[in-house]
C-alpha cells in the first residue's frame, strides 16, 4: 500500500486516533490504515507536553489493557467525595460499594499518549498494510484516496476548527499540582463552589501531592494564575476549606477554557468522527477521553467486520452503512453522557438560591439512595452501550 491510496485514513494520532488504529489493527492486522500524525517522530520531543491529571475509568483501563496500553504510572481512586462548598449536602462513594478495584485512575496525558504510542508500535510490527505518517503541514491529506475517512483530530474547546453544537460555560479550569500536609491515599475529592466545581485528586508522584483542576470565571481564573505561591495557596484554602488539610505547595498551574462542541451527525458519506472531533466536554465529570475511547473502540469493530471481507464487499454503500450502524450504536451513550456532563456544569455552577438547595438535595438523595449512586457511578465508569 502507498501513502497515496488506502482503506481506512485516520486523521489525527493523539490517544483516540492511536487506540482506533490499535483495535482495528490488532483485530485485523491485514487492515489497510494510513494514520496521519501531526505529533513529532521522537518520543523525546513529547516528554514536556502536556502534564494535565486525566480520568480514566475502570472501563477504559479494560479496554486498554487489551492492547497493552495502559501506562506504568497512575494513580488509583477508592473514595470520592462530593460535597458544596458552605452549604449542606454531600455524597461519598467508595471501590467496596460498587465490587471494584478502584473507581477510576489519574493519569498524565503524556503518559497515556505515550503508552499508547508505544502499543501501536508494537502491534504495527505484525501490520503490513499500516502506514504511519508524521506531518507538518495542513493539506497533505487532501490528495489521499481512502474509502473511509476517520476524523480523530480532536483538540481542546476554542482551539477547534469547527463549532456545530454547544455552550460556552464562560470558565476556565486552572489546573495543577497542590502538595497537602496529610492527604488520604485514593482520595478525591469535588467541591462545588460559587463559581464552579474545584477537584483535588490523587497523583502518581505520592499521596500528598495531589492534581488540582479549579474552575471558575475566566477573570477569576487568570487572576489566581497571577498570584503569588503563597496568595494562591490561601485562597486555595479559603475556598476549599479544612477537609482535607493545609495545602503547602502549588506547581505547574496553567488554564485551558472550557466549553461543549458537539456534532449532532457523526457521520457523513464516508466520514465519521471520534473523540474529541466529535464532542468535547466540561471536565466536571471526567467523561471526555472515556467517551473518545469508547468510540474508537466500537469504531474499530465497524471497520474490521466492513473491511475483514472480500474485496467486492467494500463497496461505499457498505462503508456508508457500517458506519450508519457505529453512529446508531453510539447513540444513546453520546446523548447520556453528554447530557449528564452538560446538566451538572451548568447546575453546580448556579448561584440561585432553588438551585443551590436543590443540589445539596440531590447530594444527600445519592447518599441515601444507594440504587442511584450505583447507577451513576457505573455510567461514569463504563458507560452504555
């Protein structure tokens, strides 16, 4: 196969276009995949990029582990705690609850693009068809032939080319790594404030250092990203509270805005969209790169049963129909998850005063509720499919 002709194009070589190339391949190693890959050749040049903790399910860590590409270092969650800042209402779920090893895992997204860079590498060793492109230029795919074109480009709200469907929540997350006196191991912890949710969660590097995403106005946030360590620690403590001890030390802080895109088709003709090119979410629920791998993961199982076959059974119409049947299987996983995450960005942000009762309602509902807290745990965790 020639860079210039193939079966399957991906576009986009950050962790959900490099776990759909992975599934597919590793399911159908004969597969006929050109992967194009703005991210540079050399691991070594990724080393300093992007530092953020990042959630990934228990369904996720399965999925990955599939492929081998579940990396050497995270952090485990048993317990979280939900709770308002100030005001009355708090929910705590635990591993024992719901029969797992852990509720979830904070991971660098480093490491996760790492790891999975490191999987394909290995399943492309036994890949003959698999052409993996580095580029540096816009274009470059305009001039491939290919008879099913997978956009996995994915980026950040507001850094994307194309806005179709969503909100701009007027937020930004400041992210970083806060030290704590005498933090619980597998803690985390989500306090909702007057200006949006404030998360403190557990990190590889010990369990007194700790990730922090703090959201709130995009003047509020810019502000505290100005202060100094100590100024930034005691407003850091003033908001959260006591809970969970004094916090020492802050590192690494930076902001990404936050917003929902999201795309009402999937698919088109002979395209389909994955991962973050097809919806980008509030981080309030940690539900962004679960639901991107989800999606390349039941993608991958569209492409081979489509591909698998006999030459004369790849017709476009059959490619328009597999990938037909992969946006109608992804339904209602999208809507509930994009929905749950929309719902709770928006209400644990409002200062009404109905609304700041009713959520300390809910809070102790899910504590008292045990059927409902299972359930909403194990959609964060698995999803629905």
């Amino acid at each position: 196969m020639n860079s210039s002709s193939c079966d399957i194009l991906i576009q986009g070589g950050g962790p959900v276009g490099l776990a759909c190339a992975a599934w597919t391949l590793q399911k159908f190693p004969d597969a006929k995949i050109l992967l194009l890959d703005r991210n540079p050749v050399n691991d070594n040049d990724l080393a300093n990029a992007d530092s953020r903790g990042i959630a990934l399910s228990h369904g996720s860590k399965l999925l990955l582990d599939t492929i081998n590409a579940w990396p050497k270092e995270f952090a485990e969650i048993h317990q979280v705690h939900v709770s308002q800042a100030g005001r009355f209402g708090r929910a705590l779920m635990t591993r024992e609850e719901l029969k797992q090893d852990a509720l979830g895992h904070i991971i660098r997204y480093r490491d996760i693009h790492m790891a999975l860079r490191h999987a394909l590498r290995a399943i492309q060793a036994k890949s003959p068809n698999f052409i993996w492109e580095h580029i540096n230029k816009d274009g470059e795919e305009n001039s491939i032939h290919a008879k099913c074109v997978v956009h996995a480009e994915g980026g950040l709200f507001k850094t994307q080319d194309w806005v179709e469907s969503g909100r701009d929540y007027g937020q930004s997350a400041l992210v970083g790594l806060v030290e704590v006196e005498n933090a619980e191991p597998h803690q985390a912890w989500e306090r909702f404030t007057a200006e949006g949710p404030l998360a403190v969660l557990p990190s590889h590097y010990g369990h007194n250092i700790l990730n922090l995403v703090w959201c709130g106005s995009p003047e509020s946030s810019q502000h505290r990203l100005q202060l100094s360590d100590i100024d930034f620690l005691a407003e850091l403590q003033k908001e959260f509270g006591s809970r969970i001890g004094q916090f020492l030390k802050i590192q690494d802080r930076r902001l990404y805005e936050l917003g929902l895109n999201y795309r009402k088709e999937i698919t088109h003709d002979n395209a389909v969209w994955i991962g973050n090119a097809a919806q980008t979410l509030h981080p309030v629920a940690g539900q962004g790169l679960n639901l991107g791998l989800r999606d390349a993961f039941l993608l991958s199982e569209k492409l081979v049963e489509v591909f698998s076959g006999a030459a004369e059974k790849q017709s476009p119409a059959d490619v328009e129909n597999a990938l037909q049947s992969y946006a109608q299987s992804r339904k209602v996983d999208r809507k509930t998850t994009i929905g749950l995450t929309d719902f709770m960005a928006r209400v644990f942000t409002s200062n009404l005063a109905p609304v700041v009762a009713a959520r300390g309602l809910a809070l102790s509902a899910l504590q008292w509720l045990p059927p409902v807290k299972t359930a909403l745990a194990r959609q964060m965790m698995f999803g629905r499919r």
